[in-house]
C-alpha cells in the first residue's frame, strides 16, 4: 500500500473515471458526490478515518459511480492506497466480503 495526502477540495477521483485505485482514509474526511442524468450534483455520503472506496470500479471493471473530494474537516486527508494489480493479487481473499458489502 501507499499513502497519499489531499488537501481540501482536492479530487481524488472522478465519476464516470477508469477506475484503478482502492482507497483506504487512513486521516481525515472526504465527501461523495454523484451527479445525476441531468447534471444535478448531490452529496451521497460522509468518509472518515477506516472507511473505504473504490472498490465496485475494480470489482465490475465499471466507472467511477461518483467523484470523492477531500473536505479538510479534520485537517489533511490521508489516504492509503492500491493499484488494480496488487488489489487483485492480494485484496483478492476479501473480494467476497467487498461484494456482500456492495449489494448493500
């Protein structure tokens, strides 16, 4: 895994992206957006510290469902990452949890 560091508003990953990334905040917060049909944004979801994303992009080789900023409320967003490959490779044991969790 890697760590990487966002500041408010920084994006760190887009909808409608390639998904290639696993997310783990490791600090801080983050906030989901998803836009709708017709361009109307609406914040679908709170992250903090232990909360996961990007998982159903690598999962069903789909898009990204939404775009993930981080929001600073607790000072810099922390994030511990990995690529597709090694997500495969070794997050592949728990590919059946991140699944149930996905239907949910």
């Amino acid at each position: 895994m890697q760590e990487e560091a966002y500041e408010e508003g920084d994006v760190i990953c887009r909808q409608g992206d390639v998904g290639s990334s696993f997310f783990i905040i490791k600090q801080g917060t983050a906030t989901c957006i998803q836009a709708d049909p017709h361009g109307n944004q609406q914040e679908v979801a709170q992250l903090t510290t232990g909360d996961y994303f990007g998982e159903n992009a690598l999962l069903a080789s789909k898009p990204r469902q939404g775009t993930v900023k981080a929001t600073g409320k607790n000072g810099t967003l922390k994030l511990l990452y990995v690529e597709r490959t090694t997500f495969n490779r070794i997050l592949g044991s728990i590919e059946d949890i991140l699944r149930r969790n996905q239907s949910y």
